[in-house]
C-alpha cells in the first residue's frame, strides 16, 4: 500500500466520479482504475459500489478513507513542521476563498504577504461555500476565507471582518423614495434575485427574510454577484448585497442600496481543521491578513 494509492482513494471519494478524480490527480483514468482495483486485492476488500451512474463508499470504504485522511494529515503535517525548522527557507500555502469575498480582499492581502515571505508559495483555490468547507475539513486547503455560519463542525475559525448588508434594488424602485431604512418584513412580496445553492450568502440571504417571517421568491439565480447587481439595475428584482461589494454612484447598470432594519451583517472568517497543525507560514498569513484588513477598515 502506498501514500498515492490513498491519496488516489480519498479523491475518488471526493468527486464520485473516476473521470473527475482523474482530473483533479493528472493522471489517465484507465490508470486510476487499475491502481484502485490492485489496491482492492491487495486488502481484500471492495471500497466502491460501482454502477452506471455513480460511484458510492461501502461501509469498509469510509473506515479506508477515514484512515487514509488522517495519515496523509500526519505526512502532511510532518513536511510542515520540517519546513519550519529550516526557518521558511521554502514553503507552499494553499489557501482557499470564495470568488466574490477574495476579489475583493486578496489583492491588498497578497502584495504585503509575498513583500514579506517571498519563499512562500501560496496556491488560491476558489470555490464554492460548500466545496471549500469539504476540502478544507480534508486538508485540500490549509486555510479558507469564509463567511459564517459554518455547516462542518471539523473546523474552526476566527473571524476577521464583520460587515454590513444592504439591500439593492434598481433606480425606479418605489422604495428609494422612502426615508430611513428598510423593514426585512416589507419585502415578502418583492422578487428576489440571489446566488446559486452552495453559496454562502444564499444561505444569509435566506435566513435573514426567515428572520423576518417569509421564504424569499427567488427568480433567477447567479454564481456571480456582480450579474446579480445588473440584474437588479435592470429592473429584475431585489438582493441583499455584502457592503464591500457595492458598486460605486454611477458606474454602468448601478443598483440603489438602501440600509435595512435591523441592520444585518455577515461575518468573515479564516477557516482551517480542528487539531490540524498551522504551519509557520499559516500563522505568517493569518498575521498578514489581520493586520491588513484593521488598516483599511
């Protein structure tokens, strides 16, 4: 049994797909395949359920897996440590974000990092909310930006910003000639335009018209906040927006933001594995980040 064969095990867990693990591993997927059945005669045991149209664990394949994790953790960890002792000569950080939050917050955070530490590489993985709490609960990422609340409880998380949210409706809404902000309750009624499932702020935008006593009428659906924004400048709908990520007075197809009441906010934090080792270059980061962000607030 060897270190890639778990590797190879746990990734093909991860996507349910030979195609997809393939992919994400550079290797053919004939090759996969072969390595996993060897891997399987070797044991003695089945760990997929193969079909047509998926891929599944049998119960012996999550007892693999969960073993698999934690020793590549343990190899990983002990390369980190290694790295620490020869004082970040060298090192890589793979650091994990959600588009809409890391665009806006990486380009002041990653200059003042790489000015600092040099030798470290740091590797950006972009994805979903959901994808990245799974790839950070299984050290796919040392570190994620994230924004609360968090669904798995294998992490933990500090937070380091906490910002507002307004509502963003388009130029000829009747609401913009209202004075003060906004009651959440007022809007059961308006349609919603919002982020696709997996998305954290799908999931606030949700809670907070819950909050509020509806089940907001999504209409249409993004992944990217910013179409979300000209579709509410069209004349679409109504979203609640993060305050980083309002547009500035006049730029092309411009929603109005108005405050609500209450005044909600989100808060974003930086996510890594319970008990998992921070490596020096971690810790480095977390700093660089914290002391950034205080500076621009």
């Amino acid at each position: 049994m060897e270190l890639r064969q778990l590797n190879y095990v746990i990734q093909i867990a991860l996507e349910k797909n030979f195609s997809r693990a393939a992919e994400k591993l550079h290797i053919a997927q004939p090759s996969l395949s072969q390595q996993l059945s060897k891997l399987e005669q070797e044991i003695g045991v089945l760990l997929f359920r193969r079909t047509t149209n998926s891929v599944d664990l049998t119960q012996a394949g999550q007892v693999f897996v969960d073993k698999a994790q934690a020793i590549l953790d343990a190899v990983e960890q002990l390369k980190q440590e290694m790295d620490d002792m020869a004082q970040m000569r060298r090192g890589r950080l793979v650091v994990g974000t959600l588009p809409i939050t890391g665009s806006h917050i990486l380009p002041f955070v990653l200059p003042v990092f790489g000015a600092q530490y040099p030798q470290i590489e740091v590797v950006l993985v972009e994805d979903t909310t959901a994808k990245l709490e799974q790839l950070t609960a299984s050290g796919g990422t040392d570190l994620s930006l994230l924004s609360l609340p968090l669904i798995d409880s294998s992490l933990s998380w500090e937070p380091f910003m906490e910002e507002e949210i307004c509502l963003a409706v388009p130029p000829s809404h009747p609401l913009t000639l209202r004075e003060g902000p906004i009651e959440i309750h007022e809007l059961q009624d308006e349609p919603f335009i919002g982020l696709k499932r997996g998305q954290g702020f799908r999931q606030i935008t949700v809670d907070l018209c819950e909050q509020a006593g509806f089940s907001p009428q999504i209409v249409f659906e993004s992944s990217n906040i910013e179409t979300i924004q000209s579709l509410v400048a069209g004349g679409m709908g109504i979203a609640f927006v993060p305050q980083m990520l309002t547009r500035a007075k006049g730029a092309d197809f411009t929603p109005i933001y108005l405050p609500l009441n209450p005044r909600p906010t989100r808060t974003l934090v930086i996510a890594s594995r319970k008990g998992r080792y921070l490596s020096k270059a971690a810790d480095a980061f977390i700093r660089t980040l914290n002391k950034t962000i205080s500076n621009f607030r």
